[in-house]
C-alpha cells in the first residue's frame, strides 16, 4: 500500500496556518481508513480536536452525518 509519510506533517501546518481548531478526517472507503491513525495523531500533536467520518456518501447519511457534525462543532 502506498505511504504518505509527508500528510501528517502537512496537516500540522495547516492546522497552525489556518489556526484549526479541529480536524474533520472524511473516509469513504475503507482502505484510506488506514491513515486515520496517523492523521488523528497529527491533529492532537498539532493541538487541534479530531473527528473521524465514515460514510458511503449515500443520502440516509445525511441526518447522521448532520448529528456528528453538530456534536464535534459543539465540542469546538
């Protein structure tokens, strides 16, 4: 499987340019799911809260999707 050894430290630099205060990690399909790890990491390293998000992109995600995302903005 491809490695991208460079993301983590790119999201770290934006999270400090854009002064992020939490990161919202979209994984559509299970295998890039691999990086979440590593890019949860990279967010708390960097100060910011992390959020996960797994959907098919279909429309019954939507209310859901909704619901986590209200929660996460809350949390901010």
């Amino acid at each position: 499987m491809y490695q991208n050894d460079a993301r983590g430290d790119i999201i770290k630099e934006f999270i400090h340019e854009y002064q992020a205060h939490g990161v919202v990690d979209v994984v559509g399909c299970h295998t890039y799911a691999i990086e979440t790890n590593r890019i949860k990491e990279a967010s708390h390293e960097a100060g910011a809260n992390y959020m996960s998000l797994e959907t098919d992109y279909s429309k019954q995600d939507v209310g859901q999707i909704r619901t986590l995302l209200e929660a996460f903005i809350e949390l901010l």
